[in-house]
C-alpha cells in the first residue's frame, strides 16, 4: 500500500481541470528532476521528514502553517508534493520560493503563475505563500530581492529545501562573488540565530570530482584529518566501517592519492554534514544537526563511478545555552542540565558517518520493476497536477527506466 505521502491524491484537487484560467496545453518536454527516481527522493526523504517534523511542532493543534523554502522551478514539483502531506495532516503549507528565470522567458513565467495560481487556490494553502524571482547565491547581496523576501521577512523555516542541478561546491573557497557557500551559511546562521524550535535542511547537490572545487575538497580533508585527531570516536567509526577503504584513511590521515571514486564520493559526503553541522554549532545559539538517510543517484553513467548527485537530509535542534551569574547574586543559573555542546557534536558526527555508510543507492533500488511502478504511479500524479502530457510522460519514463536497468546489468549490479 502507498504511504500517505505518496501523491496518489495529487489529482484529487491539484488536477489542471480546476485551473480556472483558459484552455491548458500540455507539455510534453521533460527535465532530469521529473523522473520517478525524484518522487522516490520526495516520498521517502523530503516528505517523510516533514510529516514526521509536522506531528512533533503539534502545527495542526497550534493552528500554524508549515512555513517551507525551497527553489521549486516553475512548475513548484516539490511544493504539489509536500502539499499532498499537509493536507493529510490538516495543516496549512505557507511556501516561499525562489526561482531563476531567464530574462525574457515569457513561457516559464506564465507556468509559473499559472502554478501559484493554482496552488493558492486550494484549501491547505497558506495565501501569504509566493515565488520571487532571484538567484539563490544573492542572499548575500544587500538590498537583493533574495535578502529582502527571504531573510529579512521571515524569522524562520520549519523546512528548507536547496535542491541543486549544479555543485555547491563547485567555486573556490572564500571567492569574493556571491556563491552557493555564502548563502547557504547564511540561511544556516539565520535559522539558529533566530529558531528554537526543531526545523529541517535539505541540500541536494552533485559530488563528482570533476564538479567539486580541488580547494573545497582540500578543505574538507583538512577539516575531517582534525577531528580524527580530536574525536577518537569518530575515527574509529570510519575505520570501523571503512567509509574511505583501508588504504585511504590510515593513522588519522587521508591519502589523497588513493581516493577512488566510492571513497571520494564519502569524503565529500562528510564534509557536507561536518560543514553544516560546523555552521550550526560553531557559535552560540548553537544548534546541532542529526544526518538522516542519506540518498544518492547518478546523472552521467560512467563505469566505475559512484552516485555523483546526493540528498542530504538534517533534523536541526537547538541547544540551549548553559549560564552562570558572573555577579554570583543568582545560584540556580539557566539551563545548567543542558546538552553539552562539545558532546553533542560528538555524537552527531558519528550520525554522520553512520548515514553515510547506509548510503541508499535510489538507481538500484529502483531496478526492481515493482519499486519503479510505484514511484512512476505517484510522480504520473505530480505531472499531471502540473500540466504535463502523461502518455508521453510515462513513455518517457519508461524508456529511461530500462536505460538504467541496462547500465546497472552491465556492471553487475542488477
């Protein structure tokens, strides 16, 4: 049986019939994000976390919409879908998005409207929810329309969600031009200086060498070859699991040298959870971050290669801060039988090595026929809430399913 985030119930009032705007035509031009693979990420990533996140903040008992961020493009995929979950939960989504389009793109902004209109029209649907047109990287610029609509008017995020096509980390370290590491610092240091609440991070981004900045990945090595020194616990678990193989980690030292593609895809996958849990909890008011499952697929079929595109996904909790009276007229302090920070962090780094050693490969669990119908049936749903030709979609679908079941054959893998 689906589960109830499924998006069977996509078509029950998100159907283009409702859309009171003229006659529809159906796109019939497909993108890599509208493969079923991606609704597999959605159902089992983004929304469970987020029905889960839902029933512990009690939203619906408080009378308070689920306030979510994301990048959703013009056809807000990921917006339809979260819905599905809210609407179950009777619990009003408020989405803020943001979206780049081309100047002059008269069609991606029309589907754009048309989306929000559509979106606003139904009944869990925050009315304050919109889309601004900016780069996600211009967070950092004053007075952009990204700072002004997304930090500057919001105190918080229940959910944020940076699905990226590209790299985060594919600019050199500390470049003075906006990029994807600023602003998503910001957004990290916005949600702790300013939440105390549990909240969830999403960041999806491609990690193969080729699109990944030498100087990041210096960065990272750096950064973990300090904790081994650090954290005996933490260096046992990677030698434990032998997330970057026997010959690449030895005597809390990575040898570079020596990275194949597995261990270079690992390497990089815990310096994103260390890099966000580092921005968390490096300052007070710290907050720390638990690694969830962690999913991963492949973009470009190469031989030998590991998944270069990765899901992260990260429950956030806030820590409250231990105080004494400097002046010594108070004895009780505030908060004296809080979480140790130093123990905190501690412990979500071995959840980290943890989810990266359970990495779910989505390309082979899907190889099962019975897996891919399913999430075919449910994305067939998201399509056609968002006016897409679900004949050609499922053709299209199908022919990349076998693609992929062939290259996976010719591994050994399924």
């Amino acid at each position: 049986m689906m589960s109830m985030d499924s998006g069977d119930d996509l078509d029950v009032g998100l159907g283009y019939d409702d859309v009171a705007h003229g006659s529809v035509s159906l796109k019939t031009k497909f993108w890599p994000w509208h493969k079923p693979r991606k609704q597999y990420i959605r159902n089992k990533q983004w929304n469970t976390a987020a029905a889960n996140l839902i029933d512990h903040l009690r939203l619906k008992e408080k009378g308070r919409s689920l306030q979510y961020l994301s990048l959703p493009g013009s056809d807000l995929l990921d917006v339809r879908s979260l819905y599905t979950v809210c609407a179950t939960k009777e619990v009003r989504l408020k989405f803020i998005g943001l979206n780049e389009i081309t100047a002059g793109d008269k069609e991606a902004t029309m589907d754009q409207l048309i989306s929000i209109n559509e979106l606003h029209g139904l009944q869990y649907i925050d009315p304050s929810s919109d889309v601004y047109e900016d780069q996600l990287e211009r967070l950092c610029v004053d007075k952009s329309i990204a700072q002004e609509h997304i930090i500057k008017r919001a105190s918080s995020y229940d959910v944020i969600n940076i699905d990226l096509c590209r790299s985060m980390l594919e600019s050199p370290p500390q470049e003075k031009q906006s990029n994807y590491y600023d602003a998503l610092f910001k957004l990290l240091r916005h949600q702790a200086d300013n939440r105390t609440e549990d909240w969830l991070f999403f960041v999806t981004t491609r990690t193969n060498q080729d699109m990944v900045h030498e100087g990041a990945f210096r960065k990272f090595v750096e950064a973990l070859e300090q904790i081994f020194d650090l954290d005996e616990a933490v260096y046992n678990k990677c030698n434990e699991l032998e997330i970057f193989g026997k010959e690449v980690l030895v005597e809390r030292r990575i040898d570079v040298n020596k990275v194949d593609a597995p261990s270079y895809n690992n390497l990089v996958s815990a310096g994103i959870g260390k890099w966000v849990l580092s921005a968390l909890a490096g300052r007070p008011p710290a907050h720390k971050s638990k690694m969830l499952q962690l999913f991963g697929y492949n973009v470009v079929q190469r031989e030998g290669d590991a998944c270069d595109m990765m899901s992260f996904g990260f429950w956030c909790k806030h820590i409250p801060n231990k105080a004494v009276d400097a002046f010594g007229l108070a004895g009780a302090g505030a908060n004296l039988n809080a979480e140790d920070v130093a123990a905190a962090v501690s412990r979500a780094r071995l959840t980290i090595v943890e989810s990266v050693s359970k990495l779910i490969n989505v390309d082979v669990h899907m190889a099962d026929d019975d897996v891919f119908e399913e999430m075919l049936h449910s994305s067939t749903s998201l399509m056609k809430s968002a006016r897409y030709d679900i004949a050609s979609y499922v053709d299209w679908a199908r022919d990349d399913h076998g693609k992929v079941k062939s290259w996976l054959a010719s591994r050994g893998i399924a």
